[in-house]
C-alpha cells in the first residue's frame, strides 16, 4: 500500500495531493503538463523534499516532513526506498548491454531463469547482448521496464513514459505494464497528460490542476461526471451550453452527443454550424447557441447551418464551477 | 615531427643523446609528468565533479581561477608561484619545516606542471561530467546505488572518454611546460629546459634531439587516450 499525503513547494505553487493507492491497484495522475503530477511521483521516490507530508510505502515511513508529529523528520534516501521509476527517457546506461541493464539493481536476482523469463515476456530474449543505442525507441523502453521489474520494486511510478511512440506502439506496452503491475501487485502510479492512457491503464484517475488534486474516481466515473467544470474541461468537455435553470451550464462531451431531437436522453441544442471537418470515421462541427459554442461529433457532415443536436445525460454545472447533483430538469 | 626528422640524422640523434646522463631530463621529465598527472586525477576530478554539478558555493569564482591560469603567460605563473611558494612564504616556511624546497626542485618542477597543466584537465574534465545525464545517475540511485557507487558504475565509466582526453592535452601540457619551470624550478632539468640550455650553450643541432625525445614519449599517452575514447565511443553505439 502506497500513501502520500504531501505538500511540495514549487517555483509557481504549491503542489498539494492525499492519495493511497492498493497493492495492485493502478492509480493514474492525470492533468495538463506542469499541473505538479510529475512532483508527486518525485516525491514518492524521494527525489524532492516535501515542505510537509508524509510518504509511506508498505508500512515504512519514506519520507516525513513538517506533521509536528512523531519522531521527526523521516528522509529515507532514494536508493533504499525500493521504488522503480520510468520516465518518458527510458534512461538506459549506454555504456552497459542490454542484460547488464536489467540485472543492475543490486536487488535483482542473479537468477538466470528469471532473467529469461522476464525477457521472454518483454520480447526482448534475442536482444541481451545489444547495447542500447541499436534498441529503437519501444525495446528501449521494453529493456527499461524489465530492469524495474527485475529489481523487484515495491512500487512501480510511471512518468509518461510511452508518451514520445507512437498510438499502437502505446497501446501496446500500456497493456504490458497493466499486466505486468497486476501480477506484481505492487501500487502502480501512472502520470499522464493523455486521458486515453489514463483510461486504459489505471482502476482509478485523479484529475489535477495548478497543483491541486480536483476529483478522484473510477475513470468513466470522472468522464461522466467530472465534480468540477474545470474536470470536464480536462477530460474533453468541449463547451458548455446554458441549461434551463439560471446559472447553470451543461457540459457538452464531443463523443457524448446524438444528431436530432430526443428530450428523454439529454439537454436538446440547436445551434448553428460554424465550422465542420472530418474526424476519425465522422465528423467533428462546431456549433453555436447563442452566446456558448461547443463542439460534437457526428456522424456525417451537418446537413444545413442549424442543427438539432441532444447532448446525452450531460453534467451540470453551478456558477461557482460546482457539479449540481441533484436532477435538472431539461429544458 | 617531419620538420625535426628533416633536420636531423641519425648520427647527430645518437651523437647528442648517449652521453652519460644525456637521458636524465627525459627521466625527469617523465617522472615529474607522471606525478603532475596523479595530482591532477587526484585532486581534479573531484574539483571537476562538483564545478559540474554545483556543488562548490561561488563557482563561477573558481572557474575564474582556473580561466586565469590559462589567460597568463606561464612565466607570469612562475613568478606568482615564487611570491606563493617560495622560501620566504607561509607556505615556503612550512616546507622548509617538513625539509622541502619549492624552488629549484623537483618539487618545484611538479608544482609548475600543476599549475600549467590544472586548467586543461579541470575544465575538460568538468566538461566531461557535465555531459553525463543526471537522470542516469538518479535512475541508478533509485535502483538501489548509493552516490559512490553511481558515480563508480554509471558518472564515471560515461565521463571517461571526455577523461582521457582532458587527461591527455594536461600530460602533453605538462610535457611541454617550460615558462613557469624556467622562473621557479630552473634544476633539475626536464626535457624543455634541457632544449633551452643546450640551444643556448652548443646549439641547434645538439638541441633538436631532445625535442625529437620530448615528442616521441610525450604522444604515445595522448594518441592512447585519442584511441580509447574512440574506442568507448564505437562499443556505446554498438
């Protein structure tokens, strides 16, 4: 069980996040780049100092700072703290081959066999004697997991680190480390600026800004029905149109909107086309109602300037960015 | 090298150089060589190391220091080190305590080296460990090195190539110092003041030997160096 409950001074803000993630549980951090997610993960690993908080991984306090409470300050340094950490830069040593990497943790076995195995799994077998400069980008990253995996960490923090490959090639490897985690069952801690990695590695999101955790929850939890406006903004919201209450808007999803009238699913707009351009197998139009625009997806190209959209079940929001829980009625 | 094989013969090379104690300076010169590079391992790499990653307070201070060296004329160096070192010093008296001397000896003679040498090894060798990623150095801490051993395992075996060849311009510098030798450690010879007296007392053709002497044990470690860095180099990329 990993807990972190830290204060971390940063030049522009304080970061400031309370998580606990489960043995096995995967846990993602997602927000815009420089939310303060990355120095989350740097202060599990012990690698910024905390201006308050307290960090502890399987019972051991890492890191103790400023609770005005127990035996004082608590800096584990991080070569003790038994935690791997991946970033976007697989950060192999280039001066070592490829098997002198994976078995570079002095925690790592000198087991032939589980070298092999771990190898076997990665697809990385036929690579050990090859130094990293001839890996292409995802059998680095491959070699970079497997040394984490054979050092045998207590908790893996993932820092982006598929984010420079490509769509599939992320797919890919997300699934393996899922995996990998799940059989582990080490807390797993994934930094992500892309919510369809969140999505599909993690059993929980949290959603921060400006240092700020601002929701956590199941994924389609968070997507569906973000606490706060500026959630919805993060996880795709892409307008907000007045709902039938003063003051209040509702979120419009972009993948979240069915063409034509239909009362009984949602909040039903009409607006007018201000642009359209193919996207994916549909496409995308950008409509405007009255003073709010926002943008859905579609089926086909809009058939006229004004169009009839229902925006499906949509969340609501107060003027003070808040999510109304109760029932609005749709106009 | 091809303008000192033209002018000379083998019999003038023979003639000049087998002479009891002809050899002495090249010895010299090698053993004084030698220890100039043990202090400059010694006590550089380290300064190198934390100049690289901020570790000493003021360092552009010391940056100066070391830039100043290498600004002045290494017979200017010479004099400051007789106005520092010499007998008449705090530091001169406490040799003289401990039964040293820094002027006109060999420790004299290494001392200048140091001085004309420190600069292209420190800031080459500075050089060489800012090259290396500090995010490696982290990933092997987070894998369970403590800072020596990531500094042995990973910072070194990286900056060793920028090293060696630090090492080897501050060797064939400390070869070749001759201007603040001449001021402070006029005996023993090494090899340059060996050039400059017997041009002075018998001339070029007896002087040209020893610089054929100079060359050829001076290249040797720096086309060593050249080679094992481009060898580190190739293996790195496979």
């Amino acid at each position: 069980m990993l807990n972190a409950d830290v204060e971390v001074d940063r030049r522009d803000f304080t970061v400031r996040a309370t998580l606990s993630v489960a043995d096995g549980e995967r846990v993602a951090l997602f927000g815009p780049s420089g939310a303060g997610k990355t120095t989350i993960l740097e202060a599990v690993a012990g690698l910024v100092g905390l201006r308050r908080g307290v960090v502890e991984l399987g019972g051991r306090v890492l890191t103790a700072a400023g609770t005005g409470a127990g035996a004082g300050p608590v800096a584990v340094p991080p070569w003790r703290r038994r935690v791997g950490l991946l970033r976007q830069d697989p950060g192999l040593f280039p001066h070592l081959s490829v098997q002198a990497n994976l078995t570079y943790a002095k925690s790592a076995a000198p087991d032939a066999a589980e070298l092999a195995a771990i190898a076997a799994q990665l697809g990385i077998e036929g690579l050990l004697p090859a130094m990293p400069a001839r890996l292409s980008g995802g059998q680095q990253h491959r070699v970079a997991l497997g040394r984490l995996l054979l050092a045998h960490c207590d908790a893996l923090l993932l820092d982006e680190p598929f984010a420079s490959l490509d769509a599939a090639l992320r797919r890919t490897l997300t699934a393996l480390v899922k995996d990998l985690a799940a059989q582990r069952t080490v807390p797993t801690l994934l930094v992500t600026h892309q919510l369809s990695d969140a999505q599909a590695f993690a059993d929980r999101l949290a959603v921060m800004d400006q240092g700020e955790v601002l929701q956590v929850g199941a994924p389609d939890q968070v997507v569906l029905a973000p606490a706060f406006r500026r959630v919805a903004e993060l996880v795709g919201y892409l307008g907000f149109v007045p709902a039938a209450q003063p003051g209040l808007v509702a979120g419009v999803h972009p993948d979240r909107v069915a063409a034509g009238a239909d009362p009984a699913r949602g909040l039903v707009v009409t607006g007018t086309v201000i642009g359209a351009r193919p996207s994916g197998a549909g496409w995308e139009a950008d409509l405007r109602a009255g003073d709010a625009a926002f943008t859905c997806r579609l089926p086909g190209p809009p058939a006229s300037d004004q169009v009839t959209v229902t925006v499906l079940d949509p969340p609501y929001f107060g003027p003070d960015g808040k999510r109304i829980e109760s029932d609005v009625s749709i106009p | 090298m091809i303008t000192l094989l033209i002018h000379l013969s083998p019999g003038d090379i023979a003639s000049a150089l087998t002479g009891a104690g002809d050899l002495d300076p090249l010895v010299t010169s090698l053993e004084s060589g030698g220890l100039t590079l043990l202090v400059l391992v010694l006590v550089g790499t380290p300064l190198a190391w934390m100049l690289a990653r901020g570790r000493l307070p003021l360092p552009r201070v010391w940056e100066a220091g070391l830039l100043c060296t290498l600004l002045l004329p290494p017979l200017v160096i010479g004099l400051l080190l007789v106005f520092m070192v010499g007998p008449y010093t705090p530091i001169g008296e406490f040799l003289g305590w401990l039964h040293q001397d820094a002027t006109n000896t060999f420790l004299a003679l290494v001392i200048a080296q140091v001085y004309e040498a420190a600069p292209y090894y420190v800031l080459g060798a500075q050089a060489a460990f800012a090259g290396v990623d500090t995010r490696l150095e982290e990933q092997a801490g987070l894998l369970g090195d403590r800072p020596f051993r990531v500094f042995w395992r990973v910072t070194l075996p990286l900056a060793a190539p920028g090293l060696s060849m630090a090492l080897a311009t501050a060797w064939a510098r400390a070869m070749g110092a001759f201007g603040a030798v001449v001021i402070i450690a006029y005996h023993p010879f090494g090899l340059p003041l060996q050039i400059f007296t017997t041009l002075q007392e018998t001339g070029l053709a007896t002087a040209l030997p020893y610089a054929l002497v100079l060359l050829v044990v001076a290249l040797p470690l720096p086309l060593a160096a050249y080679a094992w860095s481009a060898r580190a180099e190739r293996r790195r990329r496979g």
